[in-house]
C-alpha cells in the first residue's frame, strides 16, 4: 500500500515538475507571466518536502549545495560595497530561492525513472515553446522569431538544452519520435537568430560524439565523420537557406568579419567589446571585493556611451560584482559536478547521460564570455541534476556493482 501511495505522490509531483519546466520555456522571460512559474515552483517545492516528511526520508546535501551557499554568501557581503544596495538584496533573494529549489530537486530524483522525466519534461517543453513560435510568428516580417515569449537569445538556449537532451534520447532509444521533434526544434534555433544558441547546440553535439567516440581510432574517424557531416549541414542552412541567412547567416559573418578586423555594420558587436573593456577595469581596480552583485550596470551607466545594462560576461559580471572569490565559488561548482560525471562515467554504463551532462556545462563555460547565466533557472536546475546523476546511476545498480561507482 505504501508504495502505491508513493507511486502516485511521484506520479503528481512529477507532472508538476513537467509544467514547471514548461512554465520556464513559456513565461519566465516575459514580465507578466513570471508570477505563473514562481506559483508552480512553490507549488513543487512544498510537495517534494510534504512528501519527504511522509516517508521520513533523510535530508540530501551534497558539496554542490555547500558551495553554492558559500557563493550565495559572498554574494550577500557585496552589500557592503555596492553602489545600489537593493539590487545586490534582489539578486540574493533570487538565488536564495533557487537554492530552494535545487536542494528540493537533489533530494526528490534519487531514480534513474525520475532523471528521465526530467529530462523528457525540457524535450517536450522546448518542443512545445518551439510549436508556439511557429504558430505565433509572422514569417511575411523576416526578424529574429522567439520575442512572443522573451529574450530571443535566451529562447535560443532554452530550445537548445531540449534539442541536446532530445539528441541523448534518441541515441539512447532509437526511437524516431525524438529524430522528429529533434528536426522540429532545430529550425526554431537557427530562427531565433541568436549565434551563441547555434554554437551551445553544435558545441553539446562534438562534446557527446567526441567523449563517446574516443575509446578507438576506428570510433575517433567515426566521429570526425559524422561531426563534419554536422558541421557542413548547419554551414548549408545558415549561408544557402535565404530564410536564415537574413536571421542568422549575416550574423555570424559579422562576427568574423569583426575578429579579422573588418568593419561591421553591427552595433552590439562593438557594444559587447567595449563592455568587457570596462569591466577589465574595473576589475583592476578593485579585484577581491568587487563592486556589488548585479552593480556592474551603475558603473557601465556612468562611462562615455554607457548605459545601466549587465555585462554580457558571466566571468566579467561575477568578478566585478563579488570579486575574485565569488567568481572562483561559482566556478568551483561547476567543476565539482565535472568531476563527479566523469568518475561516473569511467564506473558504469550510462555513460551517455554524463556525457550530456558533461557537454551542457562544459558549453556554459566557454560561452560565459558572451552570456550571463549564474542565476538563470535552466541552468540551474541542470547543475543541481548534474550533481546526482552519479548517486541515481549508483542507487539503480545491484548491490554487488555499487562498489565499482565508489572506484
């Protein structure tokens, strides 16, 4: 009877979780919607834990979680030398409740059955998101597509953590459902015009292929196959589909037009340099307390052509605001999961669900340079997800195999 009851208690909050995660891909971006996600996300916060006191179960906490409370910390004592102080109490509240919601994630998926609903919960969210661009969208006004629901670069990245999982699942499965929504999801990234999200894609792709492919050399031709074959065909879509090239292909010319020192006819281009620019100094002059979290924008506000914007630099927006040692916290998370995926996928055999986790962080990392994402709610989840993934492999093991995990 009890296990029953758990069943349907797992069976509820995880189609909560799903419209959650779909809330995040609907309206998290979009001013007057927000309020729907954070309803939902108390809503799944407060059952996880109902359901946690009801089986007596013992509380998770685990060294990501302890990190991201140092770094949630260093973030609070910025207070102290922020220009705005209310901003840095805005922002720690922020990440003081996703700290809420990542402990309550670490301590609900313990099951290899619950890490992929989560993971199905994205796919179908950003198929969803992607169905709503295409029905919404007026393709007669060739613009970038993806404003009905935000931040068209942040609606790139969304649809691109579904598109990587999707691609997991369909290596994994070989079910042609997940080629299809795959091939749906694709166009959309191209259409939002954001060149990171096409890059975050590609990057998760090679990253998968490369670490799923290294063990020989017949397997490492395999992958340069395959990943020219990849690469080749995005080159076809971007610069010899008229359609996205006006969005996207133009864009990317700019960039290295720009690189090898050519003129562009693309402000944010120069807008985005000269903001690291700033923020490099900044830095110089004050590089262990920083100015105060999320303060970047007062200062950039008061240089020649600035205004109160954020950095675009998740390296520069964290350095400026918390200085060296919240940078160096925030980091030390991301490379504390890396670890612990790669040890989990030298021990078992799922190995592709570390591999995919493994591409995501790794892709968030090298795009820090163009992004801002230490309080985005994806990413966030991802890493919480990301630190379990070798407790969950390790929980759905037999007895005897449990000790090769802990190698």
């Amino acid at each position: 009877m009890k296990i029953c009851k758990r069943i349907c208690i797992d069976n509820i909050i995880n189609n909560i979780l799903f419209f959650y995660i779909l809330s995040l891909y609907l309206f998290t971006y979009r001013e007057k919607f927000n309020i729907i996600s954070n309803a939902i996300a108390a809503i799944l916060v407060i059952t996880i834990w109902m359901k946690c006191l009801y089986i007596k179960r013992k509380l998770i906490f685990n060294n990501f979680l302890f990190i991201y409370i140092l770094f949630i910390i260093i973030c609070a004592m910025s207070f102290f030398v922020a220009v705005d102080k209310s901003t840095v109490l805005s922002k720690v509240r922020t990440l003081i409740l996703l700290f809420i919601i990542m402990l309550s994630m670490i301590n609900y998926i313990d099951n290899f059955v619950k890490l992929r609903k989560f993971l199905i919960s994205f796919v179908y969210s950003g198929f969803i998101a992607s169905l709503y661009i295409l029905l919404t969208s007026d393709f007669s006004n060739i613009t970038r597509f993806g404003s009905e629901l935000g931040n068209v670069n942040a609606v790139g990245m969304m649809i691109g953590i579904s598109a990587t999982f999707c691609f997991y699942l369909f290596l994994e499965e070989k079910r042609f459902k997940y080629f299809l929504l795959l091939i749906t999801m694709l166009p959309i990234i191209l259409l939002t015009g954001s060149r990171k999200s096409v890059l975050f894609f590609l990057m998760n792709l090679i990253i998968i292929l490369y670490l799923r492919n290294r063990d020989s050399l017949s397997k490492k031709l395999k992958f340069f196959f395959i990943g020219g074959i990849l690469f080749f065909l995005v080159l076809f879509l971007v610069f010899k589909i008229p359609l996205f090239y006006k969005i996207i292909g133009y864009r990317i010319e700019n960039v290295f037009s720009f690189l090898s020192g050519k003129k562009v006819n693309e402000g944010s281009i120069y807008a985005r340099f000269y903001m690291i620019e700033v923020g490099l100094k900044m830095i110089k002059d004050r590089p262990i307390l920083g100015y105060g979290i999320d303060n970047y924008r007062f200062y950039y506000s008061r240089v020649p052509s600035g205004r109160e914007t954020y950095s675009h630099n998740n390296f520069i927006e964290l350095i400026v605001g918390t200085g060296i040692f919240g940078f160096l916290f925030y980091y030390l998370t991301h490379f504390i999961i890396l670890r612990s995926l790669f040890k989990a996928s030298i021990c078992t055999k799922e190995k592709m669900i570390c591999y995919t986790f493994i591409s995501i962080i790794i892709s968030y990392i090298i795009l820090s340079m163009v992004l801002i994402y230490y309080y985005n709610k994806h990413f966030s989840l991802l890493l919480a997800v990301g630190s379990i993934v070798n407790r969950v492999i390790y929980n759905d093991l037999k007895t005897e195999q449990r000790e090769e995990i802990l190698c």
